[in-house]
C-alpha cells in the first residue's frame, strides 16, 4: 500500500471521540458541513479530508486501489495520533469504509456507510465515463452528477446549492477522478462484507439511483453480522447534504449507541 497525505480539516474538542468522514466520488470535504456543528456541539473531534485525487489532496498517476485509499485513511489517523475512529463514508467513502473495516479493523471504532455500495457496475460506465473526463474535464460531467446527487424537486427549489455542488465537481482534478472511476470499476466487496465486525449502520436514500437501497443498501447490511439499515425519504445519492438533518440524527444516534 502506498499512501499520500490528504488534506484535512479538523474540528471540535481535541478530547473528543473522532469521526472522520469520506466523501463521494467527485466531492471535496465541503459535502460534509452540515454535519460538522451538530457533532461539535455533542463534542465529537470531527475529521473531514478529502480523498487522493480530489479536493486539495495530492493527485498520484493511477491506478489507484482501494488498498490505496485505505491506506490514506490510515496514514491521516496515525499523523493525527488517533488509534482508533468511527468513520462516516459516503459513496466512495462507503467504499473505503468496507475495506477498511475488513482489512484494519483494530482501526475502526464503527461505521456509517451511506449511499454506497460493494459492487457498482456495469464496468463499462466506469471506463465510459472516465474517459470522458479526461478528454473533456470533470465539468463536463458536472450537471449529470448534480443530477444523481439532488432529487429533482430539491435541486429545482434550491438552485445555489446546485450550482455550488456543480462547481464542486467540477472542480475536480480530472485524473484524481478518472482513476477512482477506474477503482469502482474494478471494486468486488460482496463476498468480504461477512468479515466486518464493527458496529454497522447503512444508510441508503429512497430516491437514489446510483446506490438503490434494495441492489445496493440492502445486501451490504445483510451482509455485514449485525447491520441496520436505515432508508431516509425524499433522498437522492448526496442525502446528507440534502437531507442533512435526518443523516445526522442517524449518525449521532449510531455513534451514541458504540
């Protein structure tokens, strides 16, 4: 495994049990604000960083593994000099999450996976789309991933946070983006999923169509031993951005529960 330095923020009581949360394919660790307050407030060390090839993160040349990311991840814990810590991962950070908690579990204090899943294809999308970015640039895949992102309704009432979410993804380094395409491409966690141990919570949004809760939430915490499964309504694939106050509550009262 190699590992680079993500860049990080790092909020709340130094004292605090920590929470890290990994971001979405295509995301910087802004996706995470609306949690930020509510887990400070309740005195958790919140740790939002922002995936290799995203954000303000180093872009290594593919390819790029989920042993990689995880590695990331553990690199970000030890210069913190956190032992163990509950991880929040949506997406791409879902993903990270699984592997994590299957391959370093001394890590990993519980996990919140949300709008994720262990298999994603068909491949071909994946190879489709990141060629596309690096012929023409994330922006020009930004509108359809708003389009993932937010139900319709909300990102028709609430046209400056789609736009800020566009000029998120569009802001995207395209080969940061391009490799982890890749990654999912290649990604298989089903049959690893029984081997997790620690405190699971899978968090799915009704309407999402990247990660449907019955192919995609479902089977993740039927898989891992002692799995619940939550389904928030009226959400698409970045349900906690738009749906912030019903992930938060799960997520405290999963934390509170480990």
């Amino acid at each position: 495994m190699s590992a680079v330095r993500v860049h990080r923020v790092v909020e709340g009581p130094e004292d605090g049990p920590v929470v890290v949360f990994a971001g979405s394919l295509g995301s910087d660790l802004r996706m995470w604000e609306p949690q930020v307050a509510p887990l400070v407030e309740r005195g958790y060390r919140v740790v939002r960083y922002d995936a290799r090839g995203h954000g303000g993160s180093p872009v290594p040349p593919p390819p790029y593994r989920l042993e990689d990311l995880g590695a990331d991840f553990v690199a970000l814990l030890d210069d913190l000099g956190v032992e163990r810590a509950h991880l929040v991962g949506l997406s791409l950070g879902g993903m990270t999450g699984m592997w994590l908690g299957v391959h370093v579990p001394d890590r990993i204090a519980s996990l919140v996976l949300c709008c994720t899943s262990a298999k994603l294809g068909p491949p071909s999308m994946w190879v489709e789309r990141a060629r596309k970015v690096r012929a023409e640039g994330t922006a020009s895949i930004a509108e359809a991933g708003v389009g993932r992102w937010l139900t319709e309704p909300y990102a028709k009432s609430h046209p400056d946070v789609a736009e800020f979410l566009r000029a998120m993804i569009a802001a995207v380094p395209a080969e940061g983006y391009a490799a982890c395409c890749e990654l999912i491409e290649r990604m298989d966690q089903l049959d690893a999923l029984p081997k997790i141990s620690a405190p699971t919570l899978v968090i799915a949004g009704a309407d999402d169509r990247a990660t449907s809760p019955e192919e995609h939430a479902r089977p993740i915490a039927e898989a891992i031993p002692g799995a619940r499964l939550e389904v928030v309504a009226n959400a698409s694939h970045l349900g906690s951005y738009e749906r912030p106050a019903e992930f938060t509550r799960l997520i405290l009262d999963h934390l509170e529960r480990t």
